[in-house]
C-alpha cells in the first residue's frame, strides 16, 4: 500500500451527508479512526487523512494524530468541505466499527478452538506497524508487525506485547564523507494512538519486577492494532532510578547490561501485565529469544497458584510454550554472564526453589560447563515444547546449529520444524495493484488469498496493462527517490548544481534494480562491485541502462556496516555511475513501501545460509517486481526457474572468501545474461513480454504461499492449537 497519490473512493450518496454531522462529531470521528492502526492498510482511510493536508501529512510522516493536532474541529469540517471529505469520514468510521465488531464470523472464529477462550500472548522486541509508530528497526519488527495485522484480520484471539521506546531505533542521516551519522529524538507520547492500559477496576497498571539490586518499575501502554491490543511496557516511571527510567528509550541501545534489563522488562514485566489485565492465555509465543524469561515468571504464577512443584509447573508451562528463533548466526544470540544473569533473575530463581546452577543450566547447552555463558536461546528451546525456524532452509541450519541439545537424536529428528514468514499483504500491495486484482481476481479475493487457484486468474490480465500499471509504480517510486535525494544533499550543504542532478537522477527507462535491508556484512551489500570495472561496463552501457537504488541502516556499533554504507553512498561521485546509484537515507517502512512497489528487480545477495528468510522480496512479488537472489531463506523454497532469478546453484564454499567471490561472478553472469537481456528483450509494441510472463510467473506461483495471513493460520493449526491442548500433535514434540 502506498501512502502518496491513491484515488480517493467515490462518495456514497446514500450516507449521512455533511449537514447531519457538526464540527465536533466529525473531529471525533477522525480521531476514532486515527487511534486505531486498521487505517494503516487501508489506502482510502490513509488518503481520506492525506487529503486533510498532503503537504503536512508528508511532513508528519503520515501520522493522522498529529495531523489532528494541529487542527481545529472546525477547521477539519472546512477541509471536508473543500474536498467533499464527509461522507468518506463517515463511511470509514463505520468501516472500523463494522471491522471491530464482526468477530463470529472471522476463520479464527471458526478455526480457533480453545484459543476462543484461552488466547496467544505474542511476545516480541519490536513491531513495525507503520512508519509513525517507530517501535522498530526492521526485518523482525515489521514481521511481528505483519503478525499481528494478520491476526486480527483472521480474528485470531491474540494479544500482543511489546516494549515503548520513546526514542525507537535511530534516525539515519549521511555526512559528507558518506559516514552514517545516528540522530534519536523523543516521540511525543501524545501524537501516537496509545493510552494508559486499565486493569478491570479502571486504574492504569505498573508493574513491579524484582532484581538483586531493586525493584524496576514499568508502566502498560495500550496501542489497538485492529482487533489486536498490543500492550507496551515503559520504564519511564516515577519511583525507577534515573538510569531505568531511559532503560526504554531504545530499541537495540546501551550496554549488556541495557539489553538483559530490557528483556527483563518485556518477558517478567509482560508477564506479569497479562495478570494485572486479568488475561489468562492459552499459549505464549516467544518470538526470539529477547522475551525467554516470560516462561520462569509463568512457572512461578503456577507453582504459586496450584502448589506445583518446579518441575512440574516447568512441564506444563513448556507444554503451552512456543519459540520462534530467527537467527541463524552465532553472534545474533543474546547471551550473559553468571553474574548479570544472578542479577536480575536472583529474586525469582528463589521464589522458584531453585539454585544458581540450575538457573545458569537452563541458559546452557552443557549444563555443567561454567565457562558457558547464559543464552536466552537456549533457554527459549528449554521452556518450549513447540519450536520453529522462519523457512525450510533455515529449519535445517537451526537444527543442525542446537542438535548439542539433543544429543541422543539424529540431526533430522531434533525438534525444530519450520514455517517459512509472510507479509501482510494489504499493507504492501500498492493501490493500483490493488485495483487490478480488484478486476481480474474479483473483487473479494483478499478473503481467498490464500488459494493458489484464484490467482491463475493473473495470467488474463493483459500484458500491457500489467505493465502500464508497474510502470506507473515505477514513476511514483523515481520520483520518491528524486525528492529523498536532493533533500539530502540541500541538509549537507552541497551546491545547487549537486541538488540539481539529485532532482534528475535515474532513468525512468531504465531497469531499475533495488537492494534494501540491514547492512550487515553478511548480506554483502556490495557484492555487486567486487569487481568495479566490470560493474562499470555493465553500467556504461547506454542502450541498455542499468540503475540502483539502495537503502539500509548499520547498527551504531557495527564499524564494517557503515564502512559498507560509505563505499556504496560515495559511488554517486565516481562519474560512471553518478546519477545511476542512489542511496536513500534513513531505510523505515516508508521507504521500504515505496521500493519493493516499484523496482523492477529486487537483489538479494546475503552469505548462504545465513539468511533465516527474509520478506522483503515477498512483497515485491505482490507489486509485480521479480526477485534476483542468493538460494537463501524463503527464496530456496520459492524459486522454480521461471518466477525470477537465481544467483548461484545454491551450494556455499567452505571458505567465505572463495564464495564471495564465486557468488560476486555468478551475479555478474546473471545480470548480464539473463536479467538485463530479458528486460529489453521487446515486442513491435515495445512490451517485454518475455518478462511480463515471468512477473506473471511470480505473482501467479508465489503470492498465495508467502502471506502472513497463511503463515499465522500455520502458527494457529501447526502450534498454537496444540500448544493449548485443543488438538492432538501430528508433529514430534519433545
């Protein structure tokens, strides 16, 4: 979904009309609609906000809060005049009461089970909604994000909890010298759609979680998510000491110390907010390893509630425990030391009977090895009895990476399966793509989505209106890109005549090439220049343009990530690539939206296996995009020769230097004899219609199987259910 430039829905004449409705009431009715994030993956609600003021709304970074905020009700109904905005006002507050109050009729109605009464808590670090709620940085935040907008358009009985970073992940600004430079400003509480949570008396809930050294405070949140309440704790609480109250300040910063607390907070603390808000859940997905602790804090309800001994409370709460590891690179594992772990779980190892070393043993793959440090993975696969990775591949390299867990069982019968990430496709499908499944699918095909048949319907849509439509997208993102580019270079203080060339840059005829994502240097952001002047004569070529758009943050403490991001950025100055590579500042959904929309290819060229799954490339799928990647994550199981590219046979070299530069050549292969040839490979009509199939291809093979609305029902019928003890498992539990 696009936040810029969607038509507006046509009036229904049938609604209450402007002369019904006073100032106040349709203020009202905005606010209701803005303070829930169903908006969000709606275009004509997101266009109904924008036309309140689109110069604004930009500004704001499409928050309808803070729109609001700087408008008077009467000034709402004079814009609504204008632009004839009444009777969409209304119908979209309707919309959203329908939506919330239709829960009997929902596949998780109907699917559910037990989980009706017994509901998911769905513990993440992150969640990526949407760019004016930035509680994210991004792969693992957006997919917690897509999770729980799927489940509420399912109607899967699930709630949702998070931490509230007042100062989210860093803004990301380029010097220069093409340094990445961080920047954190403070969100004003008030211009986010969130309110104190309320225990059933009505009193806003701080809870208390206990450490060796005192008592740290949080405070609930609550932010509506469609029909998911996503509940956010935050330490910014009267009563913590100075260095707690910033504790949540923000995502990923700080010490070891920092991150230990913070998981304290999110698995403890969010524990223990579900009882204050009188939820009993069902099943508790842990999704990562940040929120391993919540399971020691159930245990300790249990064997406080019903008298059960710990290895009996640890049992049954094992039973209804799911963890979802993403990270299939040893550095990507939270782990402490003895003495920060004793630290803060000290008070509740006691109040749980049990010692130091059985503690320290839960976090361990040798019990007994006191060298071993405590990982939080390793005790999320321990209070688990559901465990998975995020595609087939990844299923593999996690099996084989914990099988010391397990050290009686064969490396296949290790207890970790698989079900490979989606996204949640109304809030990546562009408005004119949506407009034409709209035609061709019908008009209801986001209820049957998940059915490979409906979209063989793709394969009758004309090929020049599948093109003229990407090719409209394609102009929308050029033009995103333009805009981006001069602005940087007018904050840096370069000269008109560099400003100038950024308004021009790129080639709207050009195949356009998009590579987005973290950069770390596992994924090999500069694969493609390893060799430079042969990149160079790829790019030289001016009867068959090529051009790059890149975007992506280093984490602040990662020195080769930013060298990285200043090799690729600094390539703009370097005369046979100048106007042809672009990199765009400050990578969030926003920018993420308007490339994987847009693009005609998305690369992808990560060290194999070291991608868990990656979405990204999902979503250009449903934009008509075509993904060029490494036999990683969710493409090893999704590319079958004729819905895109392949870089590589999908094997890896023992020596990571001598694949880097195999995979550096296969690139270069693909690129110059298949992708560039395939794209201007033209009809008498000047159509690609060799290419137009294979997006044809792509959408028609791919769309069904990669969406967060089949992955959640997965979740639901492979974990969730069995987790609740509502169905029998078909799968090996441990």
């Amino acid at each position: 979904m696009s936040q810029t430039e969607i038509p507006p829905v046509a009036s229904n004449t049938t609604s209450e009309s402007w002369t019904e409705i006073t100032p106040q009431a349709l203020y009202s009715k905005c606010l209701t609609v803005a303070r829930n994030l169903w908006w969000s993956w709606h275009p004509e609600v997101v266009n109904l906000f924008r036309d309140l003021d689109p110069v604004r709304w930009r500004q704001l970074d499409h928050n309808p809060i803070a729109l609001l905020g700087e408008m008077t009700p009467d000034q709402v109904a004079q814009r609504a005049s204008e632009v004839v905005l009444y009777t969409r006002i209304n119908q979209a507050h309707r919309r959203l009461k329908d939506y919330l109050g239709n829960k009997q009729t929902t596949w998780g109605a109907r699917e559910g089970g037990v989980l009706g009464s017994k509901p998911v808590a769905y513990f993440s670090a992150e969640f990526g909604i949407h760019e004016s709620v930035p509680i994210y940085s991004g792969g693992l935040g957006v997919l917690s994000g897509d999770h729980i907008k799927s489940a509420s358009g399912l109607g899967v009985p699930l709630v949702a909890i998070g931490l509230f970073y007042d100062q989210g992940y860093f803004r990301q600004h380029l010097d220069i010298e093409g340094l990445q430079q961080e920047e954190y400003f403070d969100t004003k509480v008030e211009n986010l759609p969130m309110e104190p949570a309320r225990d059933p008396q009505g009193k806003p809930i701080t809870v208390e979680i206990d450490t060796m050294d005192g008592k740290l405070l949080a405070k609930v949140w609550l932010m509506r998510v469609g029909r998911i309440p996503l509940y956010l704790l935050d330490c910014d609480v009267e009563g913590n000491q100075p260095e707690d109250r910033e504790l949540t300040s923000r995502l990923y910063g700080g010490d070891v110390r920092t991150r230990i607390r913070q998981e304290l907070v999110l698995g403890v603390g969010g524990v223990k907010a579900l009882r204050a808000l009188q939820i009993y859940p069902g099943v508790y997905h842990l999704n990562e390893g940040h929120s391993a602790f919540a399971p020691l804090e159930v245990i300790r309800e249990r064997m406080h509630d019903d008298g059960m001994l710990f290895e009996d409370a640890l049992r049954e709460v094992a039973r209804c425990t799911v963890f979802t590891t993403h990270t299939p690179v040893p550095a990507g594992h939270d782990r402490f030391n003895g003495k920060l772990t004793e630290e803060h779980l000290g008070p509740l190892r006691q109040q749980i009977g049990i010692s130091y070393e059985q503690l320290m043993g839960l976090g361990r793959v040798e019990p007994q090895n006191e060298d071993e440090t405590f990982c939080m993975t390793v005790i999320g696969l321990k209070l688990s009895r559901r465990a998975n990775a995020v595609s087939s591949l990844h299923g593999h390299v996690s099996r084989r990476m914990w099988s010391n867990l397990w050290p009686w069982r064969v490396e296949e019968e290790i207890p970790i399966g698989h079900i490979t990430n989606g996204v949640h496709v109304p809030s990546w499908l562009a408005y004119p793509m949506q407009m034409l499944y709209d035609k061709v699918i019908g008009a209801d095909w986001q209820k049957e989505m998940g059915d490979p048949g409906i979209w063989q319907k793709i394969y009758t849509v004309d090929p020049g209106e599948l093109w003229e439509t990407h090719n409209a997208l394609k102009s929308r993102l050029l033009e995103f890109v333009r805009r981006r580019a001069s602005r940087q270079c007018r904050r840096r203080n370069e000269d008109e005549s560099t400003v100038l060339a950024a308004r021009n840059v790129l080639n709207p005829n050009a195949l356009t090439i998009g590579f987005a994502r973290r950069f770390a240097t596992y994924k090999r952001a500069d694969l493609f220049i390893q060799n430079l002047d042969q990149f160079a004569s790829l790019m030289e070529d001016t009867t068959q343009p090529v051009q790059f758009i890149f975007s992506g943050k280093a984490h602040p403490a990662d020195e080769p990530g930013k060298e990285l991001i200043q090799r690729i950025a600094n390539l703009r100055h370097d005369p046979r690539f100048a106007g042809k590579i672009v990199f765009i500042e400050d990578y969030d959904i926003n920018v993420g939206r308007h490339l994987t929309q847009g693009v005609d290819v998305w690369l992808n060229n990560p060290r194999r296996p070291l991608e868990a799954s990656g979405t990204s490339g999902q979503k250009v799928v449903l934009n008509g995009g075509l993904n060029c990647s490494v036999l990683d994550g969710w493409w090893a199981e999704a590319y079958n020769g004729k819905n895109g590219f392949a870089i590589g046979r999908g094997t890896q070299h023992v020596d990571s230097d001598i694949g880097d530069a195999r995979d550096a050549k296969d690139l270069m292969s693909v690129l110059s004899e298949e992708v560039i040839p395939l794209f201007y490979d033209r009809d008498a009509d000047g159509l690609p219609q060799k290419w137009i199939e294979q997006m044809s291809n792509s959408i028609a093979t791919l769309a069904s199987r990669f969406s967060a609305h089949r992955m959640v029902m997965d979740y639901v019928k492979h974990e969730y259910l069995v987790a609740a003890g509502g169905l029998s498992s078909d799968m090996s539990v441990r």
